[in-house]
C-alpha cells in the first residue's frame, strides 16, 4: 500500500555472515520507510562474503531478480549497502562504477549508499573529500570490531557535508545490523549488547529510512527523535584533537598521513596535551608559564643530517613569563608479541579493528629543577625537585580528564563493567635511546579490592642541571654535543586512548592474568 518510485537497497554481508541474518533488518527498514522499499541481500559463493570481482555480474542479477518480482525497474532508486567487510567492498566497487559504469550497463543510477558497522575508507578522505556519491554512514554505540573512535574519525572529516551523514546506533553491537550466530571473530571481540536485536533493528532501521527516502526523491516519514550524533561524537573528537591526531588535526607528524611535510626532523604538527605535562612539572607561583609543543622525529641528529630537538627554558623577568618548548613523537604499534608492527598493518586495512589512538606521546619536557633556577632564577633549587612521579601524575590527570569528559552514558556503563586504569611509578632509563625503545606499560593487575585492573607505568629519564660535569668530571663537552642536563622525559599516556579506553577496551572480558593487555 505505500505509493511512490520505489528504492532498491542492494547489501553486501559481512565477512561469514549469511544473506538470510540480514532479513530481520531489511523488515525493519521496509517497516519504516513510508515509500516502497525493495532489498536484495548477495549471498556468499566462492568466499565468506561476496567477493569485488563478483559484484558487478551479481548486482545487475539482483536488480533484474526484483524485477522479475514486479519492481518497477524503470523508476526504482537504487542505493547500494554494506555491512562490516562488504562495507570496504561496496563503497570502492561504487566509487570505481557510477554513471555509465553503473549497474545494468550504465541504465540505472545509483544515487546513494549505507555502510553500516563501517565508514567510508580513509583514502576518500585525505588529503582531500573525495567520495563521489552521497553515502550515510551508521555504527554501533557498542561495536567491538568497527569502533565506535573510528566511527568519531568518520564523523569528524563529515562535518559541513549534508550528503554524508554519520549516526551512532545507541546499544547497538557488531553483530546486532544482522541476526542469529556471530562468526568466530566477532564473537570474539564485539562487545556485550545493551538492547534486544529487535530494538537494535528498529534503532538502525529510524537512522536509515529517512536516508533512503530522501535520496529517491521522497519526503522521509517522522521517525522518533534521537540525540544529535554530534553529542554522542563530541566527547572523543575533542579527546582526539588534545592527543593531535594523525588522523584528525595533526596529519603531519612521523607516522602520518603528511609525514613528507616533516624537514629535518620537525614537523609542523603538534600535541595540546604534550605541554601540560611540562605545566605539571613547571608550575612556579607568580611566574606566568608558555608553553608549547611540536611533533619531532625524537632520534634526529645532525649526525643524520637532521636536527636536535631538546626542550629550552626562556625567562623574561619583566612579565615573569617563563616560557618552554616541548617536543612530542607518537607511537601506535603496542602489539605483543612484537617482531612486527601487526597493528599498523591492520590500521592501514582502516575496517576499526584496531586502537586508532596512539599507545604513547613520547615528549621531551625540561626538569623542574631547571625551571626553578634557569627560569624563576632560584638558584639553589636541588635536583630532588625532580623526584615526584611527575609522568604518572601527567597520566592519571589525562585519564581524570576522559574520565569526566565522556558521556554519561558511557561513563556509567565504564563503572559498571570497565576495566579501571591505575598508575604506577615512573620507570627510570639511563639513557635517551632506552627511554626512546621504552613503551608505556599497561599491565593487568588484581586491586586490593579483589578487582581486575590495568596498571600503567611511564618510562622516564631525568637529567640535573650539571649532569655533564658529574658524570664525565673534568671532560670537555664537545660543542657538537647539546647540554644533556636539565631533561625530564616521559611516556605520556594520550587522552584519546584513555578515552578509547573507556568507550571500548575496557569494556572486553580481561585477558588472562598477569598478560599485556591488547588494545
């Protein structure tokens, strides 16, 4: 009994999940659309999902199959789909066929898609907005494989785009855009679901109908009114952006996207948070602190025809203004075990499988001990200023800070089933290459209170003010060589992987005990 041009929904299944799972939302989204909705679901032949060669030949079957059923093939609105893998598999077979390479020989036009439990890859995204054809993009609140920070990234390159929408699907896991038993993989990693599969098919079912009908010319029917997805997003972006993302605000750093803008070791990149570690370290009543920060290649040498970069204390006893440049290189890879960088490469796959926030800032921070007497002139002030565990205390106040920044939402289902972060002693190193090959530990560990929580210790290295003299005595310092004094390095814990942390991690069953934790 619904009138108008009838819409043509064409999906592609997730890796091992069969066409059949996805009836249970194809009704739901045929329930709530107000125009005629037709969906054609490709099976799987020759591999777990079907495969790009095939998906040409096995649209135009689907498309003349529902035909064949009595869909008007002359004024149907055909928009494509895909879920999980046969997100990736779609959204490049439409951007490579469109037009007249489209289906049926270029006599049906595609006028949209819908990646659910994926996003549109991030080489349609950088270094400019490329995606030829309007696309919605919806993931689960709880999905464990597409995460929901990856999703924040989707979001975030969207904005100012009205054509490529980017909805969360409250309590909705991976599994639940489909039915029935999840493959081995994604019962291993999705999270636990909050809502029954058939409210989760009503919720994903609300986010796509209007799509759909707007992009076949029809005005979309009232859904019930939802959060803005800008406030669910909010949260994690601007985490995002303090960590300087590579994926986000900070493209050009060692090991991102722009990392050729990189000269001589410095990059024009940089991290906000990196500095208020230095702001921790250097507060100084009555001295006014400017502090900044740039993402550095942290072994460059001249010796490599690059540049030192170690931080420099600058006073201005005028306007008692001590000032102090920090410099900060992100690391990603915490994979154990690690004799190959397995999680970058599943990074550059981009499905979310994978952590996208970095493991560790390594940022170069000047001594208290030296802020005291190169900046606020307090000339006795003794390398024991330099004992408190400054980048412990730099970590748990970025994770306070993801802590109260998150939702609620997500803040109370972290303290109900998360696992809680702990900080331990800073980790000494003897050396600036020690404490460059030194990762941020996360470690497993059981609470006095009988609970499972993760600890994480920083590895650090401090230098006094006349580290020279005392370690080499009588030894000239070679003018090529910097002043090794007056360092105070760490391993900074990233707000965005604290926040990650808390929307996702945390939220997995624990490793066995005393096991590195895999993020």
């Amino acid at each position: 009994g619904k009138r108008g041009a009838p819409i043509a929904w064409v999906f592609v299944p997730g890796a091992g999940i069969g066409k059949d799972a996805y009836r249970p939302l194809a009704e739901a989204v045929q329930r709530e659309a107000a125009a005629p909705l037709w969906v054609a679901v490709l099976g799987t032949r020759l591999a777990p999902t079907a495969l790009p060669p095939e998906l040409g030949p096995r649209i135009d079957a689907a498309l003349r199959a529902l035909a064949g059923r009595g869909m008007d093939l002359g004024q149907a609105k055909v928009v494509y789909g895909g879920h999980s893998l046969g997100s990736v598999f779609i959204q490049d077979h439409l951007a490579a066929h469109r037009g007249a390479a489209g289906p049926l020989g270029g006599t049906v036009d595609v006028v949209g898609q819908v990646l659910l439990g994926g996003f549109l890859q991030r080489k349609y995204v950088h270094p400019n907005f490329s995606y030829p054809v309007s696309t919605l993009t919806v993931g689960g609140e709880l999905d464990g494989l597409a995460r929901p920070t990856r999703l924040a990234e989707a979001f975030y390159h969207s904005q100012g785009r009205a054509d490529f929408p980017v909805e969360v699907a409250r309590g909705v896991t991976h599994m639940q855009f489909a039915s029935g038993e999840p493959p081995a993989l994604v019962r291993l990693r999705d999270l636990r679901p909050e809502i029954p599969e058939a409210d989760a098919h009503a919720e994903v079912a609300r986010l796509v109908a209007p799509y759909l009908e707007r992009r076949a010319g029809h005005r979309p029917a009232r859904s019930a009114a939802a959060p803005p997805a800008a406030d669910f997003f909010a949260p994690i972006v601007r985490a995002y952006e303090l960590e300087g993302s590579r994926h986000f605000n900070a493209p050009a750093q060692v090991g991102g996207p722009d990392e050729d803008r990189c000269v001589k070791g410095g990059c024009p990149s940089r991290s906000p948070w990196a500095p208020e570690a230095q702001r921790l370290i250097s507060e100084v009543e009555g001295w006014t602190l400017r502090l900044d920060n740039q993402y550095v290649d942290c072994r460059s040498t001249p010796l490599t025809g690059e540049e030192f970069h170690l931080p420099v204390i600058v006073n201005n006893t005028a306007n008692k203004t001590i000032s102090i440049t920090t410099y900060t290189q992100a690391y990603w890879d915490d994979a154990q075990p690690s004799w190959f960088d397995w999680k970058e490469i599943f990074d550059r796959f981009d499905t979310g499988f994978v952590a996208t926030s970095a493991e560790e800032l390594g940022t170069k921070l000047a001594s208290r001990q030296c802020t005291l007497i190169l900046g606020a002139g307090q000339a006795n002030a003794s390398f024991s200023e330099d004992d408190p565990d400054f980048c412990a205390m730099a970590n748990e106040r970025a994770y306070r800070w993801a802590l109260e920044a998150a939702s609620s939402a997500a803040r109370g289902r972290f303290a109900a089933s998360g696992r809680g972060l702990t900080f331990g002693r800073d980790i000494p190193k003897s050396g600036g290459p020690l404490f460059l090959d030194a990762r941020l530990q996360f470690n497993e560990k059981t609470s006095p209170a009988g609970e499972t929580v993760v600890e994480v210790s920083a590895p650090m290295v401090k230098t006094e003010i006349d580290y020279w003299r005392r370690h080499f005595g009588p030894l000239p310092r070679p003018s090529v060589l910097p002043d090794p004094g007056c360092f105070h390095y760490c391993k900074l814990l990233s707000p965005a992987r604290a926040m990650e942390w808390i929307y996702v991690d945390a939220l997995r069953p624990p490793a066995p005990r005393d096991s590195v934790v895999l993020v």
